[in-house]
C-alpha cells in the first residue's frame, strides 16, 4: 500500500501580514491630511498655472493666450515697485521682530518668579487675527478719535494733533509696530523652545573654562539654535512677503500709493481691475520668489556635517 504525500504550501509568514495591514492603516491614518493638500493646495496651484495662461475676466469667457500674461509682468513697473517696497519691509520687520523675540525669549527661558504670567502676556497678542489687530491698530493710529496722536498732545509732547498715517514715514514704522507687537510673541515662542533644547551641561562646561555670556551665545547658543533659527526665520519672512491685513486695513496702500505690498497689487488686479488671469501670473511669480527666499534661507542655515 502506498502513502500519499500530501504537499502543501507554506503559509505567509505572520510578520509580513502584520507589516502589510500597518501599512495600510498607516495610509488610512494619512489619507485625510493627504486629502487636504490636495483639495486645497495642490488642484488650487494648478488651477492658478492654468488660469496665469488665460485672459480670464471675472464674467465671460476665457480666451488661451500662452505667456503674455508674464510678458506683461515684464513691464508691470507698478508690480516691481511693490515687489521693491514689499522686500523693504520684509528686511525691516524681520530683523525687528528678532530684536524683540530674542531677548524675551532669552528672559522667560529659565523659571523664575511670574514666567507663566510673563510668557502668557508676551504670546497673547499673536493669538489675534491680523485683520482684528489692523482694526485696533488703525483706530489706535487714528488722528482724532484714537489713542498715540490725541495722547501726545495732551501730553504736551506735540503742539497739534499729527496724523500718523498722513506721510510715509510714520506710517511705515506704525505698521512696522503692530505687526511687532502681533508676530514677536510667536517667534518667542519658538526660539524658546530651542534655547530649552541646548544641554545645560555645555553652558556649564564653558562657564567652568571661562567662557563669558557672548562668548557662550556666540560658540554654543547660536550654533545649536540652527534649525530653530531657521524656523523662524522662514516663517517671519514667508509671512512678511505675503502681507496684506494691514496695509490695506490701516493704509489701504497709501500715502499715494507708496505701501503698496506686492499681494496687495495682486489684490487690486484680481479682484478691481477683475483681471484674474493676469492676478494669477502674478500668484505664480510671487511663489517663485518665495520659494527660492526659503530655499535660499535653509541653505544658509542648514546645520553643519556632523551636528545633531
């Protein structure tokens, strides 16, 4: 009598099912974030390079005009011009809100007496919209009803009410002080955070070797703060290229045109001249611009080979 062998296949090892369904899980986990990019980030970019192509009015039908929509940025001298004031203000702002951000930051790191209180204060304006906080400050600006100019004079420090806004100048650096006094908190907020993550044993260790406060900011502060610095710093100027709340809540471009931001006159051309194809060749050039300022940043503040 002969045995029958019965052959049978192996089965699928438990560990390459368990890694198959976490990846699925995984994917599920991811799918709304991932739906998201696409629904309002990834089809709305497209759709921008697609309508950047077109003579697009708000009503009728568009027509497919290739690149002459970028030739015309070409002499748009109104675009540079707000591309030019938009790069000033950027600069300006940006080192302003790290001349403040950092010393507070530096203040409220170690714990001491009233540190919830002073970091809860120092962050609570960035809690505000900026269209709010352009409201506030453009009553707080204004000449006869609000606080800085009618407080001035009483206080003898003017012989007349003067209106802030009514030149470049002032109204420049007010704009510079509210977005200060709106974004410092936030930046705060992050550099504090890098400044918790350096080991207290190298500030002891050069403090022991003699090192003293700038000698230890600069050799170990600086350098170990790289990536939150980078942060940062990405962020404030993304943000400062992009600025529109309040310039036009507060200046509404003026005084004649001069705090025209470069998103300001994409505004006008989309949504008052109603030319939104031209609008979204601009969108595209502007992201361009900001994308390479990133880049350009990340580069500079990339950490060093070796370094953790």
């Amino acid at each position: 009598m002969t045995s029958i062998a019965t052959i049978t296949t192996p089965a699928r090892p438990r560990k390459l099912v368990g890694a198959g369904r976490r990846q699925w899980i995984g994917l599920l986990y991811v799918a709304p974030a991932v739906a998201l990019v696409v629904v309002f980030f990834i089809i709305p970019l497209c759709m921008t390079a697609w309508m950047s192509l077109h003579n697009w009015p708000l009503m009728g039908v568009h027509r497919f005009i290739g690149l002459d929509n970028y030739w015309a940025i070409l002499r748009d001298t109104r675009f540079w011009n707000a591309l030019r004031f938009t790069g000033y203000y950027t600069v300006i702002v940006t080192i302003a809100i790290f001349a403040v951000a950092f010393p507070l930051a530096l203040f409220i790191e170690r714990p001491r007496p009233l540190t919830g209180f002073y970091r809860t204060s120092f962050f609570m304006p960035a809690v505000i919209g900026f269209a709010s906080a352009s409201l506030l400050w453009s009553w707080l600006l204004n000449v006869d009803a609000g606080l800085f100019s009618p407080a001035a004079f009483e206080l003898g420090l003017t012989e007349k009410k003067v209106n802030l806004l009514a030149t470049f100048q002032p109204a420049f650096w007010s704009i510079i002080a509210m977005v200060v006094w709106k974004v410092a908190g936030f930046t705060m907020i992050i550099l504090m955070t890098g400044l918790q993550s350096i080991p207290p044993d190298l500030q002891e260790a050069a403090m022991i070797d003699g090192a003293g406060p700038f000698a230890r900011f600069r050799a170990i502060t600086l350098p170990l703060m790289r990536r939150t610095l980078a942060l940062a710093l990405i962020l404030s100027v993304a943000g400062s290229v992009l600025a529109f709340d309040q310039f036009y809540i507060i200046l509404r471009g003026g005084p004649r045109n001069q705090t025209l931001t470069a998103v300001y006159w994409i505004f006008n051309q989309s949504f008052v001249s109603f030319k939104l194809g031209y609008g979204a060749a601009l969108s595209m050039v502007l992201l361009v611009i900001l994308v390479a300022l990133s880049l350009i940043q990340l580069r500079l503040l990339r950490q060093p080979e070796g370094v953790d």
